[in-house]
C-alpha cells in the first residue's frame, strides 16, 4: 500500500540528509508504529507519504515513494487527498471550518462526493468516534482529546485507504487515548485501512502495531520488523519493556498480560526482598539540603521572605474559579510542602492548568485564597512573585522571546536579578552541549523545554510548576528531565507536575493529586492512588500487581 | 464506518459516547445514556438574518430621530438576545456595541472641538478658540459650543452607531463562514482565502493575551506598551507558523481540486465573465452620465446576466459539492421579510413626514415619537417570535 524506495531527503540549506536509505514497505491493512528518538526525522518520513514532503516543505526527495499505485512526484498532495488521510501533532492547526460537523464534511466536499454520501458518512464517523452528542459544537471549545478525535474523523470521512498520524495520543490522558488507539484499532482490523503512526509513547501504543519502522538516530538507515524484535534493539522503549529485558523474558513481552504471565519467578523473587512495599510508601523528609540555605540568604537580601517556620510553600484554601459559563475549578484545598514531588493529575480539562495558573497569579480566584510563600499571587507585582513561583508553561515557546539562546539568558539574569550568567550556567547543566547563537525556535521540543526550565530556575523560585512537561519528548530526554527535577527535589525546591504521563509520575512524584471537573477526587501517597486506578496505574505496577512497585529502577535495585 | 458496517460502529460508538458525558472517574458507567438533548442544525439560511440585518440598517439611515434609533437598537438586541448562537464568534455582538458607542463619542467630540456649521442660540460652554492661519480658513478650534450643535452630533452619531450595532447583529446570529457555504463554486476558493484571514485576527489577539500573560512568568509587568511590543516578534512568528500548518492541511485534505474541463468551456467562461464585467462598467457609465440614460440600463443587466453564467459555468472547474446547504425556507422568508418592511416603512415615511423622522435642532424641540414609524419598527422583532430558537 505505501512503499519506500531507498528515499533520502534534504532539506534545503541542511548539511546532510535528514532521512536516508529509507526503504520498506507498509502492506494493505497493516497498522505500522514508526519510533525513534526525537529529531531523527519521523515527521518527514510521514510527510512524505501524504506528499507533502517535498511539495509543501520543500527540499529534495531522492528514490520513490508510491502510495496505492500513486508515485508522489507526479501527484501533488491534493490529488493524494482521497486515499491520504494525514493528522498532524497539532489538531488545532488542522481545523479549517468552525464547527465539528462541517469539519467532519470538509474533506468531502473538497473531493465531491454526492450530499447523500456524505451525510450518511458523517453520521457513521460521528458514531464510530463518539462525537454525537458535540455534533453543533464549535470547536474552539471543545477540550484535547475530543479535538483530537475530531482530526481523525475528518480525514476519516473520505474513507482513505491509507491514515497517517503524528503523535496521535501525546496531548491526551490514559482514557482518552486508549478510546483513539481502539478506534485506530478497529479502522485496521474491520475496515482494512492502512496505517502508518509516529508516537513517543509506546508505552500506549506498541501492542496495536503489526510491524515497527525504526529510525535509530538522524540519516541513519531505518529498521524494520516486528514489534518483538525491534525493542530488543530498540534505544527508545516502554516500561514493559525494560523490566522484560531486566528480568530476561523470551519472548520479550509487549503487553501487560503477556508481561504478567511471565512474572510469577519475577513476583517470587521480589516477594523476598528487603525493599518490598505492601504499605505506602512515607512521603519523603522534607529537610531542607544544605544548599537550600544559599538560596534563602538570597531571599533575604532581595525579597520578602516567608516566615522562617512556615510549615508549607503554598496554600489553596476553598478556591473556585468560574471562567466564562464554566466552573473550571471548585473548593480546592491543598497544601504544598517543601521537598515535595506532586503529581496532578486527571483528565484533559479537569482543572490542571488552571490551577497551576492559579498558583502564579495569572488568573485571579473568584473565591477562596491562595498563598504561595505568604504572599498572595494575583496581587504580586511579577518580579516578587517569580523568586517564590515559577511556572513552565504548555508551550514552552510562550517564555522564549529573545532570538538567540544567549540574549535569553542574559534577559532571564536581568528579569531576575541574579549575577550574569546564572542562566548560562544552569542551560550549560541541562544541556551540555548547545551553541549560545541558536534560535529557541530552532531547539528540540526537549531542548527548548530546558531552556525554558533554565529561565524559569534563575530565580530560583522553591516552588516549581511544570504544565505537561512530556509531551513531544523521547525517552532519553525524559530521562534527562527526571535526573534534573530530582536533584531539584532533593535540593529543598517543591514541584508539582501537571501530567497526562504515569510513568514519569511513577519516577519523580511523591503525591498524587487527582483532579476531576475541577475537584480533587483524591490526594495521597503515589504508591496508594495510581495502584488502584486502572488508567493511572503505570506499566510495572500493572506487570507486578498485587505487589506495589513503580517503576522499573525500584525493581532493579531490589534485585541487586 | 464503511457502508454495509453498521453494527460494530454502533456498539462502540455508544461506549465512547459515554465518555463525551462529564462523569467522575471511579463510577463506570459503560452504556451512559447521552444527557446532552439531541441538537438541531439551525434551520434558518444565513443570508436571511443577513439581509434582515443590512434592513435594519437602511432603514436607520432614513431617519435621525433618536426615539425610533432607540426602538430599532432595541428590537435587534433583544433578537440577538435571544437567537444568537452560543458559539464564541457570537460575542462579537459586544465588540461592535463598544465600536458603536465610540463612533457616538468621537462624532461628539469633533462637534465640540471643531465646532460645526449649525447655527445655534443656547450656548453650553466656550473653549478657547486656537487662531489659525489664512490658508486654514473655515476650520476652527475651540470657540462657542452650543447645544445645537452638540444634539445634530448626537443625532448624526447615534445614526451611524445604529448601523454598526446592525451588522454586528448579523454577526452574532450568523457567522460569515456559514454565509460562504452559500457562495457560488467558482468564488469558493477565494471565499475560503478570504475566510481564513479573517480569522487570522482574531487568533493574533489570543495569541498576544498568551503571551503577554506569560510575561508576567518572566517577573515582568504585563501590561504596558513595552510589553506589547516585545511580545509582538513571537506572535506574528508563530502566527505565520500556524497559517502554513493550516495550508498544508487544507493541501492535504483535497483543497485545491479541479477537474478537468473541456477547452471550449473554459474559453467560453472567459468570454462570459470578462464581457459581463464590461458590460456593467459601461452599463453604469451609462447610467451616471446625462447622455447615456437611454441604452446605461439594458447593457447593465445584460453584463450582470453574462457575468454570472460566467461564474455558473466557472464552477464547473470546481467538483466541490456542498454538505447539507442551508435551504430557504418559510422562515427565512418571514426573516427577510420584516427586514424589508421596516426598510421599506421607514424610506417611505422619511418622504411622506421627513418632519417627524428627523426632528429638527434649530430651534430646540424635544423629539416625539411618530407613531406609525414606531410600528412598522417594532416589525423587526418578528423573528423573536416566529423563528425557532437554536438549541443551546
């Protein structure tokens, strides 16, 4: 259905290939999983099947890529529309009509089918997606996951042959993303379709892949094979993975089910050692590390600082927030100690980041308080408020404004007040080798994501919020990122998380918090919450169940 | 999905239809039943509440008095109160109100700084006239500012606010994106341009409240005009970002298409399109000049007629096809309808009784309101009650 020939791309002004040797062949009814780190050109490889690539971005594609008998050198992506359904990482960007059910119909329309067609097909999508009830909606207002799975009905409803999706479940919470991968599922297994998917997490998404494409590192020859094989080799790999690897599984596993009919000898083991946890874990001391007392001084000098015995960072006391018609967030309690990693958690729409823009003031609750170092954050003038909050938001892009790395560092010591090079030297520890005259815009998702962190960290604010801070990430900078808030947390600095991912929850938080339409359902010991939850539960505690592990380093220093 | 696979697409339709419906986490419920009632398309053809608005209107043009500018403001609120969609485009109602009200102040303002050309007795106050040169005569700054002068202002203001709160009427009870469904083939491509950098506004001004909001992450104030300034590189980069995303989308989602028409059809648009334009330049040429009265109406229409077979003819290029087009109906009719008959009332009683419809300045008199103009402007509140409301 969709075949590579020895396809290499470059990109004009690009030093070498972006992609090169690409080379295989995606048969009819195959759902394909294409994986690698981030930046090794996945989005290209995609973009070339739908024609985009070389027509719209331009460059130079060398070899041939023919889809359904269609060489797109000759067909322009428009006259690839009826058998290319392409979704891109950002559904919003794709939207070109207002409402859900005329974005359903745009497609169609653009090709001609008959009205009776399309409205019968539009019924059919809305159904199959679950998008019924959002029919009129604009959809401006409709939250992540449903705009995601308004993209994939729009290209659905041209019945193509072929569907090609970028990062289809990043944005999106466990439940939300399991409804799109069983769609995905079921368009293969039912209906024939053909589907080519780049994901980060494949945690999600290895089991529902018949073949995987791996792309190694940039302009690097692709591997193809089964999933099995692949994550053998694979650098990038989920959880399940790793503790397969771990504990020597042939066949290696990729499913929870396959992994726990494996464990028994792994359980017994681990039923012996010392560090078993039946009982929740103690949310860790929250001593202050040596050179917290640096920063304190600084505070001192600079700043009003909390009263020195202050038991918590930050209070929210019976806070609600309506925006426009809605109540985004309803009697909220919560206290933030120091030292303390929090997850918050929920699914998309709960009330996460409101409540995180709550706690550096940019938006103002309509009842209840906030403190956040004693000071109340809406009526902090910015540059008090940042010594004691510092959030990284969504996009880290909305921080970044200078053009090159060094002028934002050198604007974030001034915004701050730190010593010149403060920034400098924080970006230089997160990401050893980067140049100073880099454009923000021209970093990695993960690099930029640093970057931003560097900003923010400047100040050196002992309470930190990250908004989502996975997505787009590959495994390897995920790492990075978890080495970094750790140290971060054991330095006195408390954070808290807004995150759709359970895994890197799993590594770094102490407590959960979980949000439902603005309410905190439950507030605990990770260790106590994720374990019962069924969609917020990560891999190995799913694996090792009735036993309480997390993550997959726990278990390997059990078994030292 | 495809036709003649019913049966699964229902059963997991409804499965995941049950998560569309807010419920707390911990309670499963698989077969949810949808609380959200079923929703209509709205019935009413865009183009009616359109040209029920451009009525309203004209007919505010025909008159200055500010008792029936008042009643007509207050009939197209209260339909926009209660039709208007409850998408976010329909709060732009409130932006035009404040653009109304600040063309009422400006025109009032100019009144009183410039002085104007109405003769009045009752002196309000007496600024301090600025002596300007001789090449500058007939201009005057400051001096006496009567209260004539300052009731002409209000009342040519007031004319002008109403006719802006008309067309942001039109653009709360139908948005322009629905009006272009309706356009011929042939022009839907540039609609659909044109469409999309209109939007292109409203995304910049999100885009720079995010931005400058997250400013203040940066321990920097957010307001000001540095601020605004500073934040303006990014946002015009990232707008850009997000418009050639949008194209390749469109791209890629078939916008574009042609099919293939035979030669002589695509000469003979030409001929019909290029002609037809011709023709009603000349034709209304032919019209403004003295001479040319006899033959400026038929070339007119004829060039009309030629232009828009060109444009039928031109849509053949397009395989476009239109998804459930919005039909003109009874109440699309009635919609229109009381629009035209408070046009046509209101030119007709500004001929028959010009008197009450622009009360005069000079001398001084309270305004009254003329009764059977009121009526027929009370006309405008038809749709209210005849047009079933939007679901919302």
């Amino acid at each position: 259905m969709i075949r590579f020939e020895d396809v290499s791309v470059t990109y004009e002004g690009a030093a070498g290939p972006t992609v090169a040797g690409v080379d295989f062949e995606v048969p009819e009814g195959e759902l394909v999983l294409l994986a690698g780190p981030s930046g090794v050109g996945k989005s290209t490889v995609l973009g070339a099947v739908s024609g985009l690539v070389p027509h719209f971005t331009g460059g130079t594609l060398r070899g041939r890529v023919t889809v359904a008998g269609r060489d797109t050198r000759t067909h322009q992506p428009r006259e690839l529309a009826d058998v290319v359904g392409t979704v891109g990482q950002d559904p919003l960007a794709h939207f070109v009509t207002d409402t859900v059910e005329d974005e359903l119909a745009y497609g169609m329309e653009s090709l001609g089918l008959a009205p009776a067609v399309m409205r019968r097909r539009v019924e059919e999508t809305l159904d199959l997606l679950g998008l019924a009830a959002l029919r009129s909606r604009p959809i401006a207002t409709l939250s992540g996951g449903q705009r995601q799975r308004v993209a994939i009905g729009s290209v659905l409803t041209p019945h193509p042959r072929v569907l090609v999706l970028d990062e289809p479940t990043s944005a999106l919470d466990p439940a939300a993303a399991e409804e799109v991968l069983a769609v995905l599922q079921r368009l293969v297994h039912d209906l024939g379709t053909t589907i080519l998917m780049a994901e980060h997490r494949l945690e999600r998404v290895i089991q529902y892949a018949d073949r995987m494409v791996l792309l190694p590192a940039p302009g690097a020859t692709p591997l193809t094979g089964t999933p099995s094989e692949i994550m053998a080799v694979s650098p990038v790999h989920p959880p399940v993975i790793a503790l397969g690897r771990l504990a020597d599984w042939t066949p290696l596993p990729l499913t929870i089910r396959d992994a726990r009919r494996q464990a028994a000898p792994l359980r017994a083991r681990l039923a012996d050692s010392p560090s078993r946890r039946d009982s929740p874990t103690p949310v860790s001391d929250p001593t202050p590390a040596p050179r917290q007392h640096r920063f304190r001084s600084r505070f001192r000098r600079t700043a009003p600082t909390p009263a020195p015995h202050h038991p918590h960072l930050a209070e929210v006391h019976s806070l609600s927030l309506r925006r426009d018609t809605t109540q985004a967030l309803r009697h909220i309690d919560l206290t933030i100690s120091q030292g303390e990693t929090i997850a918050l958690m929920g699914r998309n729409g709960a009330g996460k980041s409101t409540l995180l823009n709550t706690l550096v003031g940019l938006l103002t609750p309509t009842t209840g308080t906030v403190t956040v170092g004693g000071l109340t954050p809406h009526r902090t003038p910015p540059p008090t408020l940042i010594r004691q909050v510092g959030l990284v938001p969504q996009d880290p892009r909305d921080l970044l404004y200078a053009d090159t790395v060094a002028a934002e560092c050198a604007a974030a010591d001034k915004d701050a007040e730190a010593a010149p090079g403060t920034c400098r030297a924080l970006v230089s520890e997160l990401l050893p080798d980067i140049s100073d005259d880099i454009h923000p815009r021209d970093l990695s998702e993960g690099q930029r994501l640093a970057l931003a962190l560097a900003v923010v960290l400047t100040a050196r604010p002992p309470l930190l919020l990250l908004d989502e801070p996975t997505r787009g990430l590959d495994y390897a900078a995920k790492a990075r990122l978890v080495s970094v808030l750790r140290s971060l947390a054991a330095e006195g600095h408390a954070i808290v998380l807004a995150t759709h991912d359970v895994e890197l929850a799993a590594e770094l938080a102490h407590r959960v918090v979980l949000l439902a339409e603005g309410e905190v359902i439950a507030d605990g010991p990770m260790a106590e919450i994720v374990v019962s939850s069924p969609s917020f539960a990560p891999q190995v505690t799913k694996i090792l169940a009735p036993q309480r592990w997390l993550t997959v380093a726990e278990v390997r220093e059990a078994l030292k | 999905m495809r036709p003649g696979d019913p049966g699964p697409s229902r059963d997991r339709g409804n499965s995941v239809a049950a998560r569309a419906v807010p419920r707390t986490p911990g309670e499963s419920q698989p077969r949810a039943p949808e609380t959200t009632p079923t929703r209509f398309r709205p019935t009413l053809h865009p183009g009616a509440w359109w040209l029920w608005a451009i009525s309203l209107g004209v007919a505010a043009t025909r008159t200055t008095n500010p008792l029936l500018l008042a009643l007509l403001l207050a009939a197209s609120g209260y339909v926009v109160a209660t039709h208007r969609s409850p998408a976010p485009w329909a709060r732009s109602y409130t932006a035009f109100v404040r653009l109304a009200l600040a063309v009422l102040l400006i025109r009032v303002l100019f009144a009183v700084a410039l002085g104007s050309p109405i003769p009045g007795t009752h002196t309000l106050l007496t600024l301090p006239e600025v002596p300007l040169p001789h090449w500058a005569q007939g201009i005057r700054l400051g001096g006496r500012v009567t209260a004539e002068a300052v009731l002409f202002a209000a009342y040519d203001g007031l004319k002008l606010a109403t006719l802006l709160v008309c067309v942001g009427a039109a653009n709360a009870l139908a948005s322009p994106t629905r009006l272009l469904k309706s356009l011929p083939g042939a022009l839907y491509e540039t609609g659909v341009a044109v469409v999309v950098a209109l939007t292109f506004a409203p995304h910049l001004i999100a885009d720079v409240r995010r931005l400058r909001a997250a400013r203040r992450l940066r321990g920097r104030p957010d307001r000001g005009l540095r601020g605004l300034l500073q934040v303006g590189l990014p946002v015009l980069e990232g707008a850009l970002e997000r418009s050639v995303a949008l194209a390749a989308a469109m791209e890629a989602r078939g916008y574009g298409r042609t099919a293939e028409v035979p030669a002589r059809v695509r000469r003979t648009t030409a001929a019909l399109t290029l002609g037809g334009l011709l023709g009603v330049c000349a034709g209304t040429y032919g019209l403004l000049t003295a001479e040319g009265g006899t033959y400026g109406l038929p070339v007119l229409l004829a060039g009309v007629l030629a232009a828009l077979a060109g444009l039928r003819l031109g849509g053949r290029r397009s395989p476009r096809t239109r998804y459930r087009p919005d039909r003109w109906g009874v109440h699309a009719w009635l919609v229109t309808g009381s629009g035209a008959a408070v046009a046509a009332l209101l030119t007709l009683a500004s001929v028959r009784d010009p008197g009450a419809l622009h009360p005069g300045v000079v001398p001084l008199v309270a305004p009254t309101l003329p009764l059977w103009p009121a009526a027929a402007v009370l006309l405008a509140l038809l749709p209210a009650f005849a047009v079933p409301r939007e679901p919302s």
